[in-house]
C-alpha cells in the first residue's frame, strides 16, 4: 500500500481561527448575558460548536490517502473509506476556488472538509486540504474530492488501472420523502411531543390549581428569580417558548426537506437541532416547577 500525504493548505489556520473567535464571542455573552435560558442555550451551542471544530481539525491533522492493486483509501482518525477501482467510473482534475455550497462540514474557497455540492460535479464528498490540483473522483452514485501532495503519482496510478479523466453530468437534485425514513420520523414526532408537553403541561397544572398564586416568570443567569407573576402569567409565558419551538420545528422541517434532494443523510441534521432546543426549554421547565411549586 502507498500512502500519500495531503497537500499542505490554509484551512487548518482558518478552522483554529474560528474556533479562537468563536470561543471568545461565547464567552462575552455568557458574561454579558443575565438571563437563565439564554445563558443554557449560550452554553449548549458552545459545548456542539467546540466539539464540531475539535473533531474537524483532528480530521484535518490525521487526513491520508492511500492505494494498493485494488482499492483507494481516504483516511483520518475516525474512518477509512475504501474505493475500489472497478466502481469508478472517471476522475476529474480542477484547479482554483471551489465553488461550491457546503451542506455539512467545513469549506471555504481554498479548502472543504464534509459535503458539498460543488458547480458540475455534484453533491462531493469533500476531504481537500487546498485548492491546488483537486481530483474528483465519481463512484457510481458518490463523488470524491481529495488533494494528494504526490498529484503527478496518484494520477498516474489511476491512469495505469485504466481510469479515465472526464467529466460528468451533475446529478441535479430530485425531491426525496422524508416521511418513511424513521432516522428523520422519530426525532420530529420526539420533538412534536416535547413541544407539545412544553406548551400544555403548565396550562393544565394552572387549570387544575395545581401552580402556586405567585410563580417566577424570569431569572438571572444563577437561577435567582427576577421577576414575580401569577401562575396565568407563567403557564402564558411558557406557551410563548412553546410556540418559539414549533416555529423553529416548522424551519428545521423544510430546511430538511430541501437538502434531502442533494444528501438524504446531511438533510435530517436539522431536524436534531429542533430536538436538541426543544428538549432544553422542556429541562427549563421541568426545573422550574420542581423548584417553586
């Protein structure tokens, strides 16, 4: 087996970079903010926000590609994918900015790690370190972009088992139903159930006098109440954080629907987003009247 390195780019300064910045602005509005659900919801995106940048640049820092007589090889620290020759079809090489629209991952102009629809070519699965000599490659239905140093060898070694360098027509992205994939189902009927429960659940204890005359309806980033209402008050402000979440589920639904024609898989990402909010505001909840009821 050869292994060839990838060629040395930008894109791990620009990954450490926003990483840098971004924890910094997290940081501020912790400081700055004094309210107890902006201040969780501060804290779980910056949890998923640092861990998507970590895994990325162990991605970026482990990435590798290998051949032997059979197969290619894309490899980083979590996984290898194996490409045999004889399911690919052709390979095409490109020079210069990627242009593209990033569907999961990383990407800029110079570099792409993750998915990508890129112009001609198609929905890309994107391991490319720079923008110099770029091959991609299409296996049946999939496409490969990756950026070995050793460029002149692989594509000799692709040449020599009689693969040919064209190009392809761009698979244009069809309607694809969500509605029978239980991957997509489970989080969105999860997600309208936990909403539903956010938004009822305190007008049925209001409703049967089971809330207290006076419930706190805001708090400061410790958890110390700052303002005092009825339990009206309250049950009315938690519909309010009921309808926020079925707003965002309506958006995370259709930004679902309309990447599921380029990536099936990278489309249902959305859906866990409304899941993930949705479950936070039920914990808030839950916290709440198990501490002031």
């Amino acid at each position: 087996m050869e292994i060839y390195k990838p060629c040395k780019g930008k894109g791990i300064y620009y990954i450490l970079g926003l990483l840098i910045l971004y924890e910094i602005l997290f940081t501020v509005g912790l400081l700055a903010v004094n309210s107890y659900v902006l201040s969780i919801l501060l804290k779980i995106a910056l949890v998923i926000f640092t861990a998507y940048q970590l895994y990325y640049i162990l991605v970026y820092t482990t990435l590798k590609y290998a051949a032997d007589d059979k197969n290619i090889y894309i490899i980083n620290f979590i996984k290898m994918i194996k490409i045999p020759y004889e399911e690919i079809h052709c390979y095409k090489v490109e020079e210069g900015n990627i242009h593209g629209v990033k569907l999961t991952g990383l990407s800029t102009s110079n570099f792409a790690l993750g998915k990508s629809v890129v112009k001609k070519i198609g929905t890309t699965n994107m391991y490319v370190t720079s923008n110099k000599n770029i091959i991609y490659i299409k296996v049946n239905e999939k496409n490969y972009a990756i950026t070995p140093q050793d460029f002149e060898n692989f594509k000799n070694n692709l040449d020599y088992n009689h693969i040919k360098e064209s190009d392809w027509d761009q698979f244009q992205g069809k309607q694809i139903s969500l509605h029978k994939d239980k991957g997509f189902m489970t989080p969105f009927i999860l997600s309208s159930i936990i909403i539903t429960i956010l938004t009822l659940n305190p007008f049925i204890l209001y409703l049967t006098n089971k809330l207290p005359s006076s419930m706190p309806l805001n708090f400061d980033s410790s958890f110390f109440p700052v303002d005092q209402g009825t339990g009206k008050q309250f049950a009315f402000n938690q519909m309010i954080y009921g309808v926020l979440n079925m707003a965002i589920l309506f958006c995370m639904y259709y930004a679902s629907h309309f990447y599921a024609k380029y990536d099936k898989k990278s489309a249902k990402k959305y859906i866990y987003i409304s899941l993930l909010i949705a479950a936070a505001f039920l914990i808030i909840q839950i916290r709440i009247l198990l501490t002031f009821r």
